[in-house]
C-alpha cells in the first residue's frame, strides 16, 4: 500500500517502485514519505535481498573456484 501512495506522491509510477530495489536515494524518498529514517528504508531492503541469497547461492557460486591454501595438499 505504501508504493502506491509513495508513486503517487513522489511522481514515480506504482510499477516503477515496486519491481525495483530500494536505493539509497528511493530510501531517502520514502523516509520523508513515510516518516520513516532512509537508514529504516535501506536496512530493509538490505535485510529482504540478505534472506533471499540463499536460494540463489548455487547460481552465484557455480563458476567460483575456492583458493587453494598454502601448503594444502
């Protein structure tokens, strides 16, 4: 519900602000919107894309090579 009053009043389209991460300046945008600090705004998002990497750590992992340590065998 938010983004639909944050579009509105910030000028920026419902589907604009829904599909796309909080960046610090939209943090900034919400905050004032909202009542709410940017730090609140930011933390948020940061917290939503951390519990999300999970699910995605094969696809972010599957080209990485671990580094040998020095004297391993």
């Amino acid at each position: 519900m938010i983004l639909s009053f944050a579009g509105r009043d910030t000028e920026q389209p419902f589907n604009a602000i829904a599909r796309r991460a909080i960046t610090p300046p939209r943090s900034i945008r919400f905050g004032v919107f909202s009542g709410q600090s940017d730090d609140f705004w930011h933390g948020l998002a940061v917290e939503c894309e951390c519990r999300a990497l999970p699910s995605q750590r094969p696809q972010l992992t599957a080209h990485i090579q671990p580094a040998q340590t020095p004297g391993a065998a």
